[in-house]
C-alpha cells in the first residue's frame, strides 16, 4: 500500500520530520552562510522531499524529510568536473552471496548510514539559497559538504567512504572497486 496517497499529510509530522534533517544538516556543518561572492554567480536551489515510511501491517511509523539541492541548476566545469561513482555490480554480488554459502561464512550484515552523503567534502565552491526565515539580503550559503542532490555527492561520498576504509587495512579489488578486503582479516565490503 502507499502511504504517500493513502492519508493526509498531517502538519505536526511533517514538522519533526524537516527539524530533525535541519538538526543533523547543523550537526555536520554542511554549509556557511556568507555574503554573496558575485551577483551573477549561480546560485543551486533546494526542495523539501517528503516519505512516509510504514510498516510490515501498512500503519504509518514515521515521517522523513530531506532538503534536496536541485543539482538541475548545476553548471558543468563550474559547479561540478566529475559525477561518475561507482557502485558495487550485481555479479559481485551474486559471486559474495556463493563465496559466503559455499564457505559457510556468516550471514552477511547490511549497514545503512543516515545522512551518508553529508560525510563527502565538496572539491568545488557551490553556492544554495538560504531556507525561507534565514535569509539575509545580499548572502547564501556556500556549502562544505555534498548534500543531497547535488550531480557529485555520490562520488564525493564514495572518495570519503574508502578514503576512511584504505588506512584500516582494506584495499579495493582489481574486479570492483566497490569491493572492499581486509588485507589481514577474511572481511570483504561490498559498498
């Protein structure tokens, strides 16, 4: 069943839900407010994205809100270079899942990070719109982290994720760099 068509859009749900990714959006200090560099630089908007989750019996159990960049309004070679991550191959998959059976290893873990892309570090200066109440005539906020939606915050978060990995001790594989092994250690990570 969706949610999303099924039920009102109650105001107080939908109010936690935006506080909470501003809260975590401050707790990472993804961005800076500053006074406008150039009055013809080009400035990447936002959108509120809004999601119901449920659960197994179809009630609703939360609201989530995420402040997406509207990477549209991205310009190439001046708000991005590249936008190419790589992301791991349903054949490596496939190959964990038979090494992991045959082996008769234990059953793998899955991990999901909340907010994984406001860990990447931005390579270029980009620009968005101050959020309606916090706008000050003549400045934006200029970004220090990749936030959703921008065209490079997959890749950013990517660099950052073995970035932090490598030191650890574990290195990519030549047939997905989305595979990570442990050097010392039977741990493999598949991101």
């Amino acid at each position: 069943m969706d949610l999303r068509h099924s039920c009102k859009q109650p105001s107080l749900g939908w109010y936690i839900a935006m506080q909470e990714e501003l809260k975590l959006l401050g707790d990472q200090e993804v961005w800076t407010v500053v006074p406008l560099p150039h009055p013809k630089l080009n400035i990447v908007g936002y959108r509120w994205v809004y999601k119901i989750k449920g659960d197994a019996s179809g009630n609703i159990s939360r609201y989530k809100a995420k402040l997406v960049a509207q990477g549209f309004s991205q310009q190439p070679g001046t708000d991005f270079d590249e936008i190419f991550a790589p992301v791991v191959r349903y054949d490596s998959l496939r190959l964990l899942t038979l090494l992991s059976i045959s082996l008769g290893w234990q059953q793998p873990d899955q991990l999901d990070i909340k907010g994984a892309f406001l860990y990447g570090y931005l390579n270029e200066e980009i620009y968005v719109r101050l959020l309606p109440g916090n706008d000050f005539p003549g400045s934006c906020a200029c970004l220090n982290k990749s936030i959703y939606g921008l065209k490079q915050s997959p890749r950013q978060w990517y660099q950052r994720l073995t970035g932090f990995l490598t030191p650890l001790g574990f290195v990519t594989t030549n047939f997905d760099p989305c595979v990570l092994i442990h050097k010392h250690y039977l741990l493999i990570i598949a991101i």
